[in-house]
C-alpha cells in the first residue's frame, strides 16, 4: 500500500483537500465543511488510503482547530508554513493567483517535497497554555476597559481628584467620599460601583489566572521567568507561540521570527538596516515588556541600553538593540531547558514535536520536524557555547566565531 500526502488548506468554515502519492500524481480531492458531519465525511472518504500523511497549512493558526482534531483522532499530522506553499503555488503554475483547490495542490506538493516539516503530537499541557495565557490577556483588555469607564465617572463626580493610575482601594475610598443627592448623580455613583465591582472581580480572576500559568509553566520545566523583565504572562506567550524550539535552526532565526532582527536595507557603498514590522507581534509584544521591565530595574539590560545611548545611539534604536538582546537570551534559555527533555528522550514542541531533522519528508516512513523559516544574509557566530566533550572532539577552528 502506497504512502499518500493529504494536503489541506482549511478554513473556519470549510477544509480544502487533494490525495496525492510519493510521485506526485494526483489521487482525489474534495471540500467539506469543518462541522461534525462534513469532519466525519472527511476522514471516510480518507480511510480509502490507510497509509497517510495530514499536511495543513498553518497547524499554529488557523489550521489548529482542524490540526488538533486529526490529532486527537489519532491522524498522523505535519504542518506546512504557508511561505513554502505560496513559493510551490507560484513555480508550479507560474502566477501566484489563489484558489482552495491550488492552495491544497501546493500544500501536498510542499509535503511530498520538503524534508523536516514539523510532526505534531497531541499536547494537552500546551494547549491548556495557550487557551490561558489568551483568556489571560482577554481578562487585561477588560479591566483596561473597566478602568477607563470608573476614571471617567470619578471624574464627574470628583473633580479635580482624578488618578492616572487608580486602584480598585483608592477607588472605593474615592466612592465612599461622595454622597449626591440629584438623580444624575445617584445613577452616576451606581454605575460607578458596578464599574468597581465588575473591576474587582477581573482582577481576581486574572490573578487566578496567572497562577494556573505559573504552575504550568513550572510543570513543563521552563526557566524562562528566571530571565529578568519575563514573568508567568510573558514566559507563557512565549512558549505558547514559539512550541518548538528545534523548528529554529539558530539565534538569527528566532529573532527573525520574532521580528527583532533589523532587515538589510544596504545599497551600493550605504550599508545600513531599518526597522522590521515582520514576525510574529505578540511575542515581539512580550519582548517589548520585558525590555521596558529590564530598563526600570538595576539590571544588565539596562547597563546595555545605556552603552548603547554613550555610542550615539537615539532612545529607539537602543531599545530595539536591547530587544534583540532579550531575544537572543530568550533562544538559548529555550534551548537549554529543551536539552533534558531530548536527553531523556522525551519529545517537546507544539504538541510535543520532535526536533529539527533534515533527513526525510511526509512521504518517508518516519518524518521528523525541521526548520522552514530563511537564514539571514551572511555568517554568524555560533549561539551556544560548545560543550566540554566536544571541545575535545572538533577542531579549533569550528570554536573560532565566524567571519
């Protein structure tokens, strides 16, 4: 029985799909709905080849959904970065013009083609991560929200003592102060107290929240709150976005994923780089924090940034050089608490992915993940240290940074 690929290019409402074998022959194709009845149909009209291989677009975003329930039905499932499936659309057909039906095409072709495409497990612990750490932040827009409203009502009925940054004790004591007697004033004091009151509860509900990562996080035997300026919430964003970390073949990688890395914008004898607006916001977000954090407290962060202001750099550019920093440090943290978990042959990732491999396909007998994010341009010295056996087992000169 031959190995197939099934390319799908999903949706929220639909889930586009084409069969095609190790020799990239076309074998069947079809569109169904994601709801019970159009997931069942899918998986029938797929048992017709027992030995197969899921390629979805996307299993980090919106092809999770879908990713995790082939996952769950015990479906064997790589993910394939939409990147890799734009460049097979437009080499295979000559224009990059997009249908479902040549999405899916592309998405098979990138399977049966590309060694070390991600494998995904099932990983409660880091799904349960994930749906925390966004209900946590959901939780922060709320109390923003709740925050701004009770400011405004104080205000009108305080005025003059408004605070910038108001906490739920200075506000009861702002509330208790005010006894209106007109029925504008009433309503407004009511609705101030719910204001407060529904604040209350957010809050604790978010500390509740925290907590619960805290503890996960501990669980999974991460390290990353040790890094100063990251804290549950940050170290939670992180790992729950990033999964993998085998999937980044270096330092230079990550940081490109995390758009900290600066893009060469060098011309002729002008060598000079700008800003990227690139990679993956939320997490350059919680880098952002952590620099800010560092910046306010005695640490080596901050000793950088100020080396970097005494060079002439502006405020910006020394804040964007520190970010990059924090994403460095935050790779190798990353690394090093994936090293117990390879040594004892555990497997860890995005639903406890393997590790980077650069030796098989989907179509191979045991596809392993790998990396499929671009190099940056030129050399670049090795990111972790070499250890004390392989000090004595290589030659000098792969110790020697390069360039």
């Amino acid at each position: 029985m031959e190995r197939v690929v099934i390319g799908v290019d999903p949706h929220k409402l639909s889930a586009t799909i084409e069969v095609v074998n190790d020799h990239e022959r076309r074998l069947g194709s079809g569109r169904f709905t994601t709801d019970r009845a159009g997931y069942t149909a899918m998986r029938t009209y797929a048992k017709a080849w027992p030995d197969r291989v899921w390629a979805v677009e996307g299993a980090n975003g919106v092809g999770r959904p879908l990713a995790q329930r082939l996952l769950e039905s015990g479906e064997h499932v790589v993910d394939v970065p939409a990147k890799l499936a734009a460049r097979v659309r437009l080499f295979d057909t000559g224009h990059n013009r997009k249908t479902d039906a040549h999405d899916a095409h592309s998405i098979a072709m990138v399977a049966v083609r590309t060694s070390g495409l991600r494998v995904l497990q099932v990983d409660g612990e880091l799904e349960a991560l994930r749906l925390l750490v966004d209900r946590r932040e959901a939780l922060t827009r709320r109390r923003v929200q709740s925050v701004d409203r009770l400011q405004a009502l104080l205000a009108e009925l305080l005025p003059g003592q408004a605070k910038k940054d108001i906490t739920t004790g200075q506000a009861k004591r702002m509330l208790a102060s005010v006894r209106p007697r007109d029925v504008a004033g009433k309503t407004r004091r009511r609705i101030a107290a719910e204001e407060l009151a529904e604040l209350v509860a957010v809050e604790a509900k978010m500390k509740k929240a925290t907590a619960e990562l805290k503890a996960i996080i501990q669980a999974r035997g991460s390290h990353l709150t040790d890094i100063p300026g990251i804290g549950p919430v940050v170290a939670a964003r992180v790992l729950a976005d990033v999964g993998d970390i085998a999937r980044f073949a270096d330092r230079n990688r990550f940081a490109s994923w995390t758009g900290t890395a600066p893009l060469d914008a060098s011309s002729g004898e002008n060598n000079r780089h700008r800003l990227s607006r690139a990679g993956n916001r939320r997490v350059n977000h919680m880098i952002h924090i952590a620099a800010i954090t560092q910046l306010r407290l005695d640490t080596d962060g901050r000793t950088y940034y100020r080396r970097k202001r005494a060079e002439g750099k502006k405020p910006l550019e020394a804040l964007r050089c520190l970010k990059r920093r924090i994403s460095d440090v935050i790779y190798r943290q990353l690394v090093a608490d994936a090293s117990p978990a390879q040594a004892t042959g555990k497997e860890a990732g995005p639903g406890g992915q393997r590790g980077a491999s650069h030796t098989s396909s989907a179509t191979g007998s045991h596809p392993h993940t790998g990396t499929s994010d671009q190099p940056l341009p030129g050399p670049a010295p090795r990111t972790l240290r070499a250890t004390a056996a392989l000090r004595k087992t290589e030659p000098t000169k792969h110790l020697e940074p390069a360039g």
